[in-house]
C-alpha cells in the first residue's frame, strides 16, 4: 500500500512540473522513465508528439552498476540527439528526485553536449 502512495505522488509531481514544461521544435524535452531495473530516455518535441530519440540501458551491452548504466544511456542519448541535429532540450525528470541514477544520467547528457 505504500509503494502505491509514493508512486502516486510522483505522478502528481510529475503532472505539476508539466504543466509548466513543454517541449518545442528548438528546445525539445528530455524525459527520463526510471523502474527499479531499468532507466530509459528519450528527446521528444511536444508540439507535434514525436519521439526525435532514445536511449534505453538495454542498448547497453556491457553488465554495469545503475549509476554507470545511467550514465552510458545519456552519453547514447547525446550522440544519438547529435546525429538527430539537436543541441538544446528542456530536461523533466519525471517526478524523481534528481540525485543517483537522475543525476548520472543528466550529467552524462550534458558532458556530450547537449545544454539544459
């Protein structure tokens, strides 16, 4: 019953930030889906509701810790948004906290050069 209660409060966090945050032609959101095995991200353009990139930690070949494997779907995220034309992204974190495998993630999109 509680999983139940934190899951729902993420997805009203996740409701409230996107009210306010939306993806544009010029600066697309980066959303990230995260479960207890899996971390998955992708660049989407609001406007039109399409998927412009992604990156799952199943495209991820070698066996790594969480936070590595989060960090090598946002490195494969930036090299395919790069190939994709696309510099700049609004990030939505879905409603998680930013630290761990968020945080690794989002700082692997940035060093490979995406900006947000």
């Amino acid at each position: 019953m509680k999983a139940a209660h934190k899951d729902a409060q993420r997805i009203h966090r996740h409701h409230r930030v996107r009210a306010r945050v939306k993806g544009t032609a010029e600066r697309p959101r980066l959303v990230i889906s995260r479960t207890l095995k899996h971390i998955a991200a992708q660049i989407i353009d609001d406007t039109v509701g399409r998927t412009l990139a992604a990156a799952l930690d199943t495209e991820i070949k070698e066996k790594k810790s969480g936070k590595e494997r989060a960090a090598a779907v946002g490195a494969l995220l930036a090299e395919k948004a790069k190939k994709a034309g696309i510099t700049q992204v609004v990030f939505d974190r879905g409603g998680h906290k930013y630290h761990g495998r968020v945080a690794a993630l989002a700082d692997a999109a940035r060093s490979g050069g995406l900006q947000f």
